[in-house]
C-alpha cells in the first residue's frame, strides 16, 4: 500500500476555515434600550421650579398632534436611608405630580388623559417629574 504524505480529503473547511465552528458576532457596543423620551422633564433642584411656559408649549403641541394623548406623569425620587424617609419623600412628589397634572389641565387636556405614577428611582438624586406621551 502507498501512503500518500500530505494529502486530504477536501471537506468544507477547504472553501470557509470557520466552517463546523461556532458563529462569533462582531464585538460592538452594547446599547442598553432606555425606552422613549419623556416629553418633559421637570428637576427639582429648587423648591419651585419654573416649568409652566415650557410645559403649556409641550402640552399643546402634543395635543395638536394627537389630541387623545395620554400623558403620564412619572414623579421620580432619590431612594432614602429609611422606609419613613422615603415615604415622606413619596408624598411630596405625588403632589408636586398632581400640581404637573392640573397644569397640564390648564393648558386643555382632559382629567381622563393624565396618569400619575410615583416611585423611587436609585438613578436620580433629586426629585424629578417626566412627562410621558403616549
């Protein structure tokens, strides 16, 4: 029997080297979905802040785009050492929300079109409100 030294039997691996492996995607960034945009957003780094212009303009354009809108109101709070901490917190910023609520109001929505939501937020360290449409 002759042996031939260096030959092969010709196999996929001819035409493709990476045939039989496993596919590796190309490294890229990683892009986290944040989900959409609020509207508006409102930071409370003072007691007050002014937010009535830009809100009354948002407002109406959202509604002139669409006027079944539903706005969601999304008062957010940095999370506290203690439950009474944070529930104390809570309480402020659900009526700061309400307070966002009847502006909104004011500027021609429907009570029906507004929903509040309250929560604290591990990512934020200041009150806020986001103004969601949907």
């Amino acid at each position: 029997m002759l042996a031939v030294a260096g030959c092969h039997l010709v196999d996929q691996r001819d035409f493709d080297r990476n045939a039989g492996r496993k596919p590796q995607p190309p490294a890229g960034k990683f892009v986290a979905f944040a989900g959409p945009a609020p509207l508006l957003t409102i930071t409370y780094t003072t007691e007050d802040p002014p937010y009535a212009d830009e809100l009354a303009v948002a407002v109406k354009r959202a509604l002139a785009l669409k006027p079944d809108v539903l706005f969601t109101i999304q008062a957010l709070v940095p999370l506290a050492p203690t439950p009474q901490l944070q529930a104390a917190s809570l309480h402020v910023a659900a009526a700061s929300g309400h307070d966002v609520g009847e502006a909104i109001i004011a500027d021609g929505a429907d009570k029906g079109q507004i929903e509040l939501a309250v929560r604290g937020d591990p990512e934020v360290h200041v009150q806020q409100i986001k103004v969601f449409v949907h």
